[in-house]
C-alpha cells in the first residue's frame, strides 16, 4: 500500500512537471503570435496613411507620378500577403520607397514642407516607423525565449512530443545593411 502511494506520488509529481513545461510551451508560442499581431497592427496604421500622404504629396509632385504608383503597388502587396517573411519584404520595400519620396518632395518641393497636413503625416509616419522596429524587436526576442525553449533541455524533448517546431526571426533587408549617404 505505502509502495503504491510513492508510486501514485511521483506519477502525480510527473504529470505536473509535464503540465507545466507543456504550458510554457504554449505561452512562449503565444507570445510570439501576440507580437506578431501587435506587428501587423503598425503595418495596418502604416497601410492606412501612406494613401493619405500620398494623396497630399501627388498635388505638389506631378512627374514623380511612378514613384507614387509604385509604392500603391507595394502597400497592396504588402497588405494582400499571406506569408510573413512576404509581407516583410513588401512591406520594407514600401517603407524604403516611401521613405525616397519623402526626402524627394521635402528637398524639391519647399511649399509642400510647410504644409501643416504633410507635417502632421509626416509625423504620424515617423511614430508608425518607430513602433514598427521596437515591434519588431519585441518579436524577435519572443522569437528568441520560444527558441530557446523549444531547444533547451528538458523543454525540447517535450517541444518535439507536442509539435511545436521553431519560429523564424524577422531579418533586416540586405538592402537595408547598407550604409546611407549623408551630403550636404
């Protein structure tokens, strides 16, 4: 009787240990989806100005009409992606190509730098921008603790028994490693 209540003890003892480690899987892997949403919450509050400064910027900027065409293609792109890595790339595309325009039309169109409406986006975007990259960042370090669980000893053998395979980070462009130009 007393052999069968270790036995039952550390049966239990197991079962919690199992409980809790198979529970941690779950909230790291949670965490990462959660990051991922707040991610594409920026995109869509990025996706939802750029129409808006482009629309402003089109009055003052009537040859870089292509330029402009080009970066509706990307926002569409960009939006309309089912893979993450996909809509990364579009999206950094669109940001790079945005980010062109804008120096363009401030340096080539000084009425249009006044303007208190391209200010204000203008503005909006640059805070869009910033919590885009620390959204980024939060989610590469949930990337990081999933991982590290998922591959650690004990959590990994648990992680292979339950299918919980490991996360890709969100990598910069190799066009964005590239030092930028300053002139003056």
């Amino acid at each position: 009787m007393f052999v069968w209540l270790i036995v039952l003890i550390i049966i239990a003892v197991l079962f919690l240990i199992i409980l809790g480690i198979y529970n941690s899987l779950i909230r790291s892997r949670n965490n990462v989806e959660n990051a991922w949403s707040q991610i594409d919450v920026q995109l869509k509050k990025r996706y939802d100005l750029v129409p808006n400064l482009i629309e402003t910027v089109k009055g003052y900027m009537k040859h870089e009409r292509e330029t402009l065409n080009e970066i509706t293609q990307l926002r569409s792109q960009a939006m309309n992606a089912k893979d993450r890595d996909l809509k990364m790339k579009a999206d950094d595309k669109m940001a790079r190509a945005v980010s062109g325009i804008l120096n363009v039309a401030v340096e080539s169109y000084p009425d249009l730098k006044a303007s208190q409406n391209f200010l204000t986006l203008q503005e909006e975007l640059s805070g869009i921008e910033n919590k885009i990259a620390y959204s980024r960042q939060y989610y590469n370090d949930s990337v990081l603790m999933y991982n590290n669980k998922t591959q650690m000893f004990p959590t990994n053998v648990f992680a292979k028994m339950f299918n919980f395979p490991e996360k890709k980070f969100l990598e910069t462009a190799e066009t964005e490693k590239k030092n930028v130009k300053v002139s003056f």
